[in-house]
C-alpha cells in the first residue's frame, strides 16, 4: 500500500528544470507540499538535486518559483522528486497555490 503525508494536486503545467547537464523541460504532471512528480524521459538518477521553476497559474504577472528538488524515484514515465530546499516566500506560494485548489 502507498503512503503518502500529503493530497496531491493533479495538474499539467510544463516547468523549466535545471541540471548539472543544463536546461530542459518537462511536464509537472502532480504536486504536493512535500514534492512532485515530473513525466520525462531524461536521465536524472536518484539523490540528484535539481532546481526548478514552477509557473504560479494565478498570478497576475506571470511569477514563478523557484525550488531545489532531489530525486526520490524514477519510474518509466518520469521521477519523482521531494522539495529540498524552498525559501519562506516559494513556500507561502506553494501553499497558497495547494490551498486554492482545494477551496
């Protein structure tokens, strides 16, 4: 059985990701207070940290975030990743984010 310590939220957004490789993107296919999982075929191995940049839908000037995420699994059809390292302003918009969808 799958343990999970936070509600997902399904979404479909493509975000930019930053690798010791260099750029790309791929699709945030979910997303979590604790993580994310990112629907790609590129190689990123297990405990790697990457930084991301996730678009806020709602914001009126186009923000996005940016985080550190560390690869927890890697299946077939992409990875998941938990959040590593989040300032307090990435955070608040995460959560605000997270909370819209469930109002």
């Amino acid at each position: 059985m799958e343990r999970r310590n936070f509600n997902r939220l399904s979404v479909n957004n493509e975000i930019s990701i930053f690798t010791k490789d260099g750029y790309f993107t791929a699709l945030m296919e979910n997303i979590s207070a604790g993580g994310l999982f990112l629907r790609t075929n590129k190689n990123i191995e297990i405990g790697e940290m990457i930084e991301i940049s996730i678009p806020l839908p709602n914001s009126p000037d186009k923000k996005n975030i940016k985080v550190d995420i560390v690869a927890v699994r890697v299946m077939d059809n992409g990875i998941a990743f938990k959040f590593q390292v989040i300032d307090d302003n990435a955070q608040c918009a995460l959560l605000h984010l997270l909370d819209s969808a469930y109002a």
